[in-house]
C-alpha cells in the first residue's frame, strides 16, 4: 500500500495484468467474474481504493464505508485481493472506474476517509479555542501532502467537530464512568437494574378474588340476557309499539325501538333534525343520530302501491341487510328491516288502504 504521502489517484493506478496460465479453469472464472461485477459497482470500487489508500485498514474500511451493498469484512478482503492479483478483475474494474462521470468521481472523493496523519493535524486545534474556515484553509495549505487531495476548509472544520464531540483532540481526555449510583445513560442504568427484582410475586389470594368477581359479573351477564325478552314486551306494551292497527289514513309505518313514525302522504323525508332545517321523520327521537344525513333519504309512493327508499344522505341505507349507497334506490316490502348508522326500524304497510289504492288505480286506467 502507498502512504498519504504519496498519494495517487485510483484511476492513474495501471493494474498491468500479468502472464495468464494455460491450466486455469474454464469453467469457473466467469462465474466468479459475472459474481463479482453483479454486486460490485465501479463506484464501490473507487470508494474502496480509495478508503485503503486513507487508512490501510480493511477493518476500518468495513466500518467507515458505506457501500451501494452491505458488504461483510470476508466479501471486502476477497475484493480488494482480486482487484490486487486477478488480472481480470483488475482490468475489468479498472476500464469500468475510467467510465466514471467525473462528477460521480468528485462525490466518491468527497466520502474519502480521514487518515490517522489528517486527525493527528485536527487533533492539535484545541477544543476551547473557536476556529473559523481561515483556521482549516491555513492548515491545508500547510500540509498539501498530508490531506487527500479533494478536502476542503469546510470538510475539516466539520471533521474537527466530530473529534471535540467525541473527546479526541490533543487537549481533551475522555472523562470516566461515574462510581456508585450515579449513571450517565439508558444503557448504564440497564446494566446496573436486577432483572430479578422485575418480575412480579404471584398473589394467590389476589388471583382468586379476582376469579370469583369474574364468576360473578358472568352470572350476571347471563341472568340479565335471560330478562331481556321480558323486559322488551313491557316497553313495547308502554308505548304502544306493539300495536299493528292503522287509522284510515295512515299508509304505513316506520316503527323503531322508541318511537313509531307514521307515513300520512305518499311522500315523506327522513333524516336528522336541526334549527335550520325541518324534516318529515326526524330519526334523532329514536337513538344517536349524529352519524346520520339532515336529509337521509325519501320515502315515496307510486301509483301501483310499491313504495320505494331513495338514499339522499352519505351513509348507506341497510334493507334486509343489503346496502343502498348514496344516490339509488330500493323497493320496501312489508316488515322490511331498515338500518342507519346504528338505528333498526320495521317498515309496515297498511295492506287495506293499499289494496283500496291500487283498486281505484285500476279502474282509473280502465276509465
């Protein structure tokens, strides 16, 4: 390996090939060599030239270099000998680095390592003194020899920083971890913490009241879904709901948990109530209707006695389980089941005064 001192630039460096035996095997090279240029860029050569030529250190190149594939310390070696004695290799890489856009070469250059003789000149700038770019400009034209060709004023200046951030300047020393109690980081306390003293005592007497709470609460549970039927008959027969009678003008009826909405003329709407805003069937006596459209949807009656939900709102309307989006319509039959956010209603039909309807529809068309 060449020193800093006499640095040469990847590219100028001839990789001569040398005399190819005859017994080498045929059948294997290439698959090495399509192995090789597969995962290894010319830039991840450049970068790798040049890391080794900074620190003649592959370990370091390991740890320093970020590559365009993250190669492992053993794949790092094998490189760097193929590109060093496979003739190849070698000459494949290197047409393939003179290709490169100089542009691509200036910003490999740029992520060049810092050798041991560049930090140990950083080093000597104390830490309590504040250096401007003049300070790094001065040192670069001091040791043209020493710093990698393409560093700046800029680049040592943030490289100095990095060493006073991690205590390695001349003047700095790394301070030692405190004694006793007293811990620095998350990783000092999760050192000193006794995993043993974590884990929680099993309470059996605890266990077992909270058993027979449980038990309870299920009990209780299963006795009220028991009451449930029992209770419903009681508020059907309060308000009312559970009766089927119609009046004679009363063509149907939307019945809820609650309330029951009578249908009067053969076109109503049905939506949530507001100050501005006044519907025929305001949903929000029935349950939580903030879910629900001002104008949910219209429910209408044609001259053959079907009746019809047109969805005007943005939620979808639910009839018998199926989905009415926004802007269609559906047939309702007699103790259809209609849901809207949440709220279920039976549709029933006055069947008399339906019948009466489509008669004297009938005769019309006859007339």
């Amino acid at each position: 390996l060449k020193s800093a001192n006499s640095f040469t630039h990847p590219l100028t460096m001839v990789l001569a090939p040398s005399s190819m035996t005859k017994r080498m095997k045929k059948n294997k090279q290439p698959l090495q060599i399509t192995k090789d240029l597969g995962r290894w860029k010319p830039t991840d050569d450049l970068l790798l030239i040049n890391a080794v030529l900074q620190t003649t250190d592959l370990t370091s190149v390991h740890l320093g270099v970020k590559f365009s594939c993250r190669f492992t310390l053993r794949e790092i070696q094998e490189r760097w000998y193929a590109l060093l004695y496979d003739p190849v290799i070698s000459k494949l890489a290197w047409q393939s680095m003179r290709q490169l856009h100089p542009e691509a070469i200036a910003a490999i250059q740029s992520k060049a390592l810092f050798s041991q003789a560049e930090e140990a000149l950083l080093a000597k700038i104390t830490s309590s003194s504040q250096p401007k770019l003049e300070v790094f400009q001065d040192l670069l034209n001091k040791h043209p020899n020493v710093f990698y060709p393409s560093r700046t004023a800029k680049n040592l200046m943030v490289h100095w920083q990095l060493l006073k951030q991690y205590y390695l300047l001349e003047d700095q020393s790394v301070q030692p971890l405190p004694k006793g109690e007293q811990v620095l980081n998350f990783s000092d306390a999760e050192q000193v913490v006794d995993d043993a003293k974590l884990k929680d005592s099993r309470d059996e007497v605890l266990e077992h009241e909270l058993m027979i709470a449980d038990r309870h609460q299920k009990r209780e549970i299963r006795q009220l879904e028991q009451e449930l039927p029992r209770w419903q008959v009681l508020v059907d027969s309060i308000t009312g709901m559970n009766s089927p009678d119609f009046d004679n003008q009363t063509l149907a009826a939307l019945r809820g948990r609650m309330v029951r909405y009578l249908m009067r003329s053969r076109e109503i709407t049905l939506g949530r109530a507001t100050k501005d805003k006044q519907i025929d069937v305001d949903l929000s006596l029935e349950g939580p209707a903030w879910k629900i459209s001002r104008k949910q949807g219209i429910i209408k009656l044609k001259n053959n006695g079907d009746f019809f939900i047109a969805n005007e709102g943005r939620r979808p309307i639910y009839i018998d389980g199926r989905p009415v989006l926004s802007g269609n319509k559906w047939k309702l039959n007699n103790n259809s089941v209609m849901e809207i956010a949440g709220l279920r209603f039976v549709f029933l039909i006055n069947q008399e005064l339906i019948s009466l309807i489509k008669a004297e529809a009938a005769k019309m068309n006859q007339a």
